[in-house]
C-alpha cells in the first residue's frame, strides 16, 4: 500500500477526501491530486461483479471519483464540482491485484471542467477509458 502523499500547498489532503466515502468503502486510494491530472487506485478484490471480472460499475466509480476530486480542486474553495456526464468504455476484465486510475484536464474552465481518465491493471494495459464532465459552482449556503 502506498503511502498517503502530503497534501500540497492550498489542494485537500487525500486522505481527508476519502474519509468515510464510497471511495472508502471500495478501497480507493488518492496517490496524487492536482486540477491538471489526479491519480489513484482500487482494489479489485470487493469490486466484482458475479463472474469474479472487475465490475464496469466499479470502474466508473474510480473515474468519477478521480475526476470530480480533480475537477474541485480546479473550483477552488467555496466552489463545489458536481458531474453532469459519464462515459466509461470497458476493454479488458480484470480478476485481481489493482488498477490505477489517471484522470487528465481536457477543459479547464470558469464553469466547466472535463477530463479524460483512463485506467490500466498492473500490467499496464488499459481496462477502461473514460471522460467526465462537471460543472463548477458556488457551494450552496450550509452545503
């Protein structure tokens, strides 16, 4: 298990993130956050689906999470990011060990932030691509 990177300068602390979330109950671990490019990954052991493969489900969490954590830290404080699209294409089962997720800017904007995430077993090759979409707004009074 890697250890929890130091949260930078002004970005949330991983670790903080995933406390007592989804994330939490699937395994997911923040490896590195940024706007520009977030990366982690998850367990594929506890996140299949009934003929032992990695469920599709669990990989469009680990896209969404990452994008959306990206997506925020691109907001900023008292911005909030909130997805409006997902698309995930599966390409290859996985039956154990982890995949890594790496969630890539496309559009950085005032409003508007996309990103492509791509995820990859351990042996490198690439089980799913997806992109994420988020719109970008205040946080709502006591939200």
């Amino acid at each position: 298990m890697p250890d929890t990177p130091a949260p930078a300068p002004d970005l949330p602390d991983p670790a903080a993130l995933v406390s007592g979330t989804l994330l939490e109950r699937m395994g997911i671990e923040l490896t590195a956050v940024s706007a520009e490019r977030t990366e982690g990954r998850m367990p594929v052991a506890g996140n299949t689906q009934p003929y032992g493969l990695l469920h599709g489900g669990a990989s469009a969490v680990l896209a969404e999470s990452l994008g959306s954590v990206a997506a925020a830290t691109h907001a900023g404080p008292g911005r909030v990011a909130v997805g409006v699209d997902l698309n995930c294409t599966h390409h290859r089962g996985v039956r154990d060990g982890w995949v890594t997720g790496v969630a890539t800017a496309l559009s950085l904007g005032r409003s508007v932030a996309s990103y492509e995430i791509v995820i990859r077993d351990e042996a490198g090759h690439r089980v799913c691509t997806a992109r994420l979409t988020c719109v970008l707004r205040d946080r709502a009074p006591g939200g």
